[in-house]
C-alpha cells in the first residue's frame, strides 16, 4: 500500500484537536471582550483562568481551589453558573450551556446579543 492511500486515524484526531482549541480561543477571546477585560488574555495560560474568575465575580484565590481534585469539579460549576447570570442567562444554561457543552455555550456568549453586567461584590 502506498502512501498516498493509507489512512491515519491520529490526524483527523489532530486536526479536530486544533479545531476545537481555535474555537475555545476566539470564544473566550470575545467573552472576555464583552466583560471588558482584555480578549488576547484568553491565549495566556493560567491567567486566562484568572480572567475567567474574574468575568464571574470571583476572587483571583479561586485559582487555588481549582488545583484541589473534587473541589475543581464544584468551582467550575459554579464559576459557570456566575458568568451565565454576569450575562442576564439561566442557570439551565449555565450548567448545560457553559459547563457541559462549553465551547458552544461560550461561542454563544461571545456572537449573541448578551450583555455583561458585573456581578456585585461577594
């Protein structure tokens, strides 16, 4: 067999790979926007999870909790349910929306029409 028709399976996985983080990028790039802070933070690690704390209403500390197994699993539920309602959204669409489907969930955040109202100190 040549080259030229064998098929390898970890290049489609690939490519879907970098499919999916270019749409998590933008997504994140334009919710950040919105929120008014700075959409290029959405390719810096770790600090991209501080922003995204910060869209929510958090405390920048929360970053600590997401290192702790379990308690991750909680912080991001609630963090989504925060940036849903930040965004006038339900809660239904916070877990569905943005916790379990989140690239989609953000991607609608970022193109529809929802406004950023700044969640109130904790």
């Amino acid at each position: 067999m040549n080259q030229e028709t064998s098929f390898n399976p970890a290049l489609g996985f690939g490519s879907g790979g970098v499919v999916v983080t270019v749409l998590t990028i933008v997504a994140l790039w334009l919710v950040f926007a919105k929120a008014g802070y700075p959409g290029w933070a959405a390719i810096i690690p770790i600090y991209n999870v501080y922003v995204w704390l910060k869209v929510a209403g958090r405390s920048g500390w929360w970053l600590l909790l997401l290192l702790v197994p379990l308690v991750n699993l909680v912080v991001v539920i609630v963090v989504s349910l925060d940036i849903a309602r930040a965004f006038g959204k339900s809660g239904v669409f916070g877990f569905f929306g943005l916790f379990l489907f989140s690239i989609i969930g953000y991607l609608i955040l970022g193109f529809g029409r929802a406004r950023y109202t700044a969640p109130g100190p904790r």
